[in-house]
C-alpha cells in the first residue's frame, strides 16, 4: 500500500487510493480515478503535493466565500448565544469600556499634562479599535477551528466559512463599542468631518488581515496548543509598544522606529481618519507591505495544513 494510502468500500468494491492514482486490492476492478472519488467525498487525502494541496486551499477559500451568508448568521447567532439572557447583552462590554475609557482618560491625562478635549478622544477610538479590533480578534484567531471542532467533525463545511464567522462576530462587537467614541466626540465636539471617510480602505484593509490572520493562526494554534498564551503575551508587549495610550508626537524625533512597527501602522490608517488626520504614505506603504507578508504566511500555512485540521481540532 503506497505511503498515505486510504482503503475505501464502494459498490462492493474494495481498493486503495492516494491523491494521484486508485490502485485496487487483488484482482477487483479497476475503480473509477482518484480525482473522481475526492470529487465525491470517498477519497481521504492528508497530503499530497504543494500544488494539490494549493489548488484546496483555493477550492476552500472560493466555495467558503460563496457561503458569506451562512458565515454572516452564525457570527451573529454566537453574539445572540454569547449574551443569551442578559439585559444588556452586548453592550455590557459597551459599559465597561466606556469606563474604562473615562477612567484611563483622567488618570493619563493628567499624568502627561495633555489637554482632555484633545486627549480623550485619542485615547476612546485608540482603546476600542484595539481592544475589540485588533487584540480581540488575535485571541479568537487562535481558536477559530478549535471553538468549531463539533462543526468541523461533524459537516462537510469549507473551513473558510469559520474564519468570516469569526471576523464578522468581531466586527458585530466592534461595531457597537464605537458607541464609546462616538460619545466622547459629541461631548467634546470634536468631529472627524469628510476626512473619516479616509478611513474605509483602512476598514477593507483591516478585514482583509482579519482572515488573514485567522487562516494563520488558526492553523498553527490547531496543532500546538502552547501558542495561544505565547500570542495573548505579544499582544499585550504590542499594547505598550504601540501609540494607544501615548501619543506618537510625544516621542518628538525618537519616533523614527514607529513605521517598523506592524501594529502602529495597520492601527493608523483607521484611527488617523477617524481623528480628522490624514495617514501618511509611509504608513500606508507599510501597513500594505505588512498585510502582503501577512498574507503569504497566512496562504502557504493554511494550505499545508488544511488536510490535517479536522484531525488537530
């Protein structure tokens, strides 16, 4: 039997079949091609070539896109399920991080001498796009395949599907914790203006990363389970490290470093709209050139991996 080979029982017969060929057992006829039985279902492949393995992933990634609705109500059916029987459901985190924001805002604010008209709107749009953007969706990136193992074990359902429902439940919760800033500019009258519409490529951006890095991590925390704690620790060292608190004009001419930083950059081209500012092209260049590594490393683990994480989960 060749290496990865997989005995299948069909219409009597009994054979062996790999990803390039279907050689049957003894003298039983020749059954129909391998290319044939994975179109069917019969054929369990867990390797094969970097092309077939490639042309799966596409496979994956296309049929998975097809399905955006299915994907569209299970994120919004794990918001409903998250918050089953609360009053407030969601906007408990609503709560909380408006005042988180207000009690950060005081405590910073007069730390670094800043002005809390101009400092505390930073400070409210900085915290939620982190907070339930960027950190938030890096610790359920981890466990994208992981929360869907029933699903995963038990339907035949393109994997794709599990990374939009988790990037839409993320955007479901960031969308309504921009409450918080939204609040802190009506009270401080501090409008973005037309320049905030500078920020939907940086949204498009952002979402392309998003699956991304659900395709990334999800792959590699499906198979060693030690990593998640190692990301929730870069999250956290990314936090400090990261203008979110702090303003980047506070670092005067030290600040040269900041474009180096892969989550300034992706952090920036949404905040600076939303603030009235306008990013600059050093920004944009590195946080496209980031998304474009992102992507690469994100397509070559999933696609090696995509065989095996119904066996991981």
């Amino acid at each position: 039997m060749p290496p990865r080979a997989v005995r299948i029982a069909a219409r009597g017969w009994i054979g062996y079949a790999t990803a390039m060929s279907f050689i049957p057992s003894g003298d039983l006829p020749v059954m129909q091609p391998a290319a044939r039985l994975r179109d069917a279902g019969l054929l369990l492949d867990a390797g094969g070539g970097f092309a077939a393995r490639r042309r799966a992933a596409g496979h994956d990634i296309g049929d998975g896109a097809a399905q955006w609705r299915l994907a569209c109500s299970l994120g919004w059916l794990d918001i409903k399920l998250r918050y089953r029987g609360s009053a407030l459901g969601p906007f408990w985190l609503t709560l909380s991080s408006a005042v988180m924001v207000a009690s950060m805002g005081l405590i910073y604010g007069t730390l670094f001498g800043a002005v809390l008209s101009q400092y505390l709107p930073f400070l409210a749009i900085s915290m939620i796009l982190w907070q339930s953007g960027i950190g938030g969706l890096a610790g359920e990136a981890c466990t994208v395949f992981l929360d869907a193992e029933q699903t995963i074990r038990s339907i035949r359902m393109p994997f794709t599907v599990q990374v939009l429902r988790c990037v839409v439940r993320n955007a479901i919760v960031l969308a309504h914790n921009l409450v918080v800033p939204i609040g802190v500019f009506a009270i401080f009258d501090t409008w973005p203006g037309l320049d905030a519409l500078l920020a939907l490529p940086g949204v498009a951006l952002w979402i392309a990363d998003a699956i991304a890095a659900c395709f990334l991590l999800g792959s590699i925390c499906a198979r060693f389970r030690d990593v998640p704690p190692i990301v929730g620790s870069i999250m956290q060292i990314g936090f400090y490290i990261t203008p979110i608190v702090w303003k980047p004009a506070q670092l005067g001419a030290h600040g040269w470093w900041l474009p180096l930083n892969p989550f300034f950059t992706v952090l920036e081209v949404v905040r600076a709209p939303l603030l009235g500012e306008v990013p600059t092209m050093t920004i944009w260049g590195a946080a496209l050139g980031y998304s474009i590594l992102l992507w690469l490393a994100a397509w070559a683990m999933f696609a090696r991996a995509r065989a095996r994480l119904a066996f991981w989960v």
